[in-house]
C-alpha cells in the first residue's frame, strides 16, 4: 500500500504531535503562533501561551473531548473582548480593532479544525462576531456582504455570505480586477482576510468566500454539484458590480480550497481569468486507502474525521464509502474545457497526495503546475511567491510581490 503514493512510507509514519496538545503546542503550533501565522492570523502569543500551558496541565489530547477543548479558550478571548470595547469607547479604534481580532484569533483556535460540537459552533459564532467588530475599524475596512444564493435549491441557505473589500480607486469608470479567494477546511473568511490588505495596495479587489461543508457556506455539503451552484450565485453578484472588471477575475483556492479551485476552472471557465489551487487535491484524496491512514500525519488533528464531517458525514467509514463521487476524474469534470489553471504543492504532502497533481496533468487541456520540493502541504512559504507571481502575471500588475507576502504576519502592537 505504500507505494501507491508519492510519500511512500510516510503515510505510515504517525506524527509526534498526535500524542498530546504539549505535542501539538511544543512541536507543530507554537512557532507559527510566535510569528502570527497560520493558524494564528491576526494573534499573538501572548494570548495563546497562557491558554496552551493550562491545556498542557490538564492533559487534554486526542480523542478530544471539543467541548471541554473550546472552553479553554473562552476566558482568555472574553478578556480580549472586554479590552477592545474599552478602547472602543475612549475612542481608540486602533487599539480596539487589533484586539477584537486578538479575540476573534483565540475563538477561532478553540472551534479548530472545524465547529463539531456545541461550545464549538458558540465560538465560530461570536468569533465571527467579534472578527467583524475589529474589522469595521481598520483603516480599509472589510465589509460583509450577504450575497444572494439564486440558484440555491430550496433546502440550501438563501445567502452566501463574504468578505468583500475594493481598492478606493475602483469605480465604474475605473474597476478593478478580482482575486476570489476559496478558504479551506480548518480556515475560514475570518481567517484568510489577512490576505485582503495586501492586494488593495496593489489595486486589485478581493472576496473571501467559504466552501461547501465549512463556515456558514449556504451549499449541501453532501451533494457534489453544490459548489456550482454557489459559484454560479456568486459570480452573477460579481457581474452586476460596477466597480469590479469581471473579466479579470482570478480564483484562489486554499487547501482543501484548491480542490474547488480546479473544479471552478472547469465549470465556469468562460467567466474566469485563471485559477489557482493551493495544495488542492482531485482524486486520490478520497481514497480509501489514503483516507484510513491520514488521521494520524502532517495535519494537526483528525484530518480524515474533519473532511467525514466536511462533506456532510456524521461518520468516517460512510464517507470512505461514497467518498468517490467527490473525485474529479470519476465524475468527468477534468475532461472539461478549463481557464488558465496553476496547480501549486509540496511533493512531500501528507494531507493531499501529490499524486493528484498528476492526475489533473494527465487529463484535460495542459495545465501549469509546480511541486515545491521538500516540503509538505502548501509548500508554504515557497509557493506564496510562486503564486503571487503568476497572479501578478497574469492581471499585469507590478510584481513586487515581496511587499504582500511581508504584511502577512500578525504583528501586535498592544
């Protein structure tokens, strides 16, 4: 079994991290915590090093128990909270802005990977909450947008709600290119609006938009054809604004993100400028014989579990069962006409095979692709670059990429 995959071995090597939470902190999170990247975007240490020991002093580890998981974090977001409505008051919207976000950051970790339970679904709530609360305050503020779900079925959510931000210079008489971002598995529009700034200073306009199954994406996340529909919905919003070129119109999908990425750019290639995918994956990221051994690899939980549930699963050997008709290959979509399409990963991933790079190679019109080697899912920070670069490319931008990938990591200065 194990070579039927490009990581070989790997795939049966567990990761140390899966031990314990101290594991988890010590090993995999509290780097990218100190450096105010993901999943920490919009955080700081400060905060989270309090709450980790005490999670380290209880013993918590996997099987999680989420609920107990999420109240760890609930006093130390709440005393963010507090803070940032004092400096709102007094009129301190720079304060109060980066501490709502310091709160919103803590309440996002404690619903990681994704909201399953109770105390779960109460922290993407008033995480959310608090997110935007920070969010009107910035100095570009970014808006929510509930953007209508017209070809929605009946039983699916009437709205789609976004992260919506345009450059001040976009007007009718001057509109600006898109970038469409599809957020991931794990992180959502709250997360992933770190990346909107950045592209306002080069011009360009940006949606954070959630997936199927995640956040409060209105699709049936059960139904293979729910995306279409919720792409369809969305894009007909973007035609009718004024300010935005919807003929240059760039989707970016991360993570499990990229896996929608590739099928955007197959079923609505005439309205799209080009696509990229992130560490997405095709096909082989539903096999079975992936899928029973990826709970305990590179991702910081129980990856598998998280996708059942995703995909609308209460159970994980259900999803293994039917988990096929996701497959891009299986169902025909590579076979499709497709926009321009960058498929972007480390050939070391052990959340998506790197295999199904190959897969959307080896079907469908030629595709421009670059493994990033040595390095696992994303093959971050590498693949910024060569994304960026592409993008900037492509919509003929000024290709000082550098200065976005340099505003990325939080920096807290209260």
């Amino acid at each position: 079994m194990a070579d039927k995959f490009f990581i070989k071995d790997a795939i049966l090597k567990p990761a140390v991290h899966h031990e314990s939470f101290e594991k988890l902190w010590e090993t995999k999170w509290k780097a990218p915590c100190a450096m105010g990247i993901y999943p920490f975007m919009f955080g700081s240490i400060k905060d989270f090093e309090p709450v980790a020991q005490a999670i380290i002093k209880k013993g918590l580890k996997e099987p999680y128990d989420w609920d107990e998981y999420a109240e760890m974090f609930f006093p130390k977001a709440e005393e963010l909270s507090r803070i940032a409505e004092e400096a709102e008051e007094a009129g301190e919207r720079e304060k109060a802005s980066e501490y709502y976000l310091r709160s919103a950051a803590v309440y996002r970790i404690s619903r990681f990977p994704a909201p399953r339970s109770e105390r779960q679904r109460y922290a993407w709530r008033v995480g959310t909450e608090t997110f935007y609360k920070g969010a009107a305050l910035m100095e570009h503020p970014i808006k929510q947008v509930l953007v209508p779900h017209r070809h929605g079925l009946l039983s699916e959510g009437a709205t789609i709600p976004v992260n919506f931000l345009l450059p001040p210079s976009a007007s009718p008489s001057t509109p600006c290119p898109l970038v469409l971002i599809f957020t991931g598995l794990d992180g959502y529009r709250t997360e992933l609006a770190v990346w909107q700034r950045g592209w306002l200073d080069k011009g360009v306009g940006t949606i954070v938009v959630e997936i199927p199954g995640t956040g409060d994406s209105p699709a049936a996340a059960s139904d293979p054809l729910s995306p279409d529909r919720e792409w369809s919905s969305l894009l007909d919003w973007i035609d009718a604004q004024e300010a935005i070129d919807s003929k240059r119109i760039i989707v970016w999908g991360f993570s499990t993100g990229g896996y929608y990425a590739l099928r955007v750019a197959h079923t609505h290639a005439n309205r799209l400028m080009g696509s990229v995918s992130l560490g997405g994956g095709a096909h082989f990221m539903f096999d079975r014989a992936w899928l029973e051994h990826v709970n305990r690899l590179e991702y910081p939980f129980d990856l598998a579990d998280t996708l059942a549930y995703k995909f609308g699963y209460s159970d994980l050997e259900s999803f293994i069962k039917e988990a096929d008709k996701f497959s891009l290959l299986r169902d025909g979509t590579l076979e499709k006409d497709c926009c321009k399409v960058l498929l972007v990963n480390g050939n070391d991933d052990e959340i998506f095979p790197i295999d199904d790079m190959f897969v959307a190679l080896e079907h469908g019109r030629p595709k421009e692709a670059r493994m990033v080697k040595g390095k696992k899912h994303m093959g971050e920070p590498d693949s910024f670059f060569i994304i960026l670069r592409w993008i900037h490319g492509l919509l003929g931008l000024d290709g000082d990429w550098m200065a976005q990938v340099r505003g990325l990591p939080s920096k807290t200065k209260y």
